[in-house]
C-alpha cells in the first residue's frame, strides 16, 4: 500500500484534499463532478450523472476501506 501511512491518518483524522480537477466518464466519456462522498472523512469522489456511477481513485478507495474496518471494529 502505497503512502499508507498517510492515508491511514486521513482517514483516522478526516482529512483528505480532494484532487481539484474534473475528470471524464470512462463508461461514455461525459465530464464528471467532484461529489462528496463521505461525512466521516473529508472525501469527494468523481460521479457521472449520466451512467449514475461513481468512480474512485486508488487512495480514496483505501481510504474506504479504513473507514469500513475501522467501523465492523
């Protein structure tokens, strides 16, 4: 896991910059929209109105991850 450590104290200190920039649907190539995702951590993933789809970056994904570990305790 790359840059585990920090991603580990994002998500135990709710902080995680979103990436700032718009991405494009991989599903039918439209512009998607930063969304926030998530109130226990500061995370805003991209979403494409047009598929209704969200799509994760790696880190956010393990982000995610801590997040649901850390609440099945």
């Amino acid at each position: 896991m790359q840059g585990g450590n920090s991603l580990r104290r994002a998500a135990v200190t709710g902080r995680l910059h979103p990436r700032g920039t718009l991405r494009t649907c991989p599903g039918c190539g439209r512009s998607m929209i930063a969304r926030h995702y998530s109130y226990d951590v500061a995370l805003d993933v991209d979403y494409c109105g047009v598929c209704d789809a969200y799509w994760f970056d790696a880190d956010q994904l393990e982000v995610l991850q801590i997040i649901a570990e850390r609440r099945l305790g």
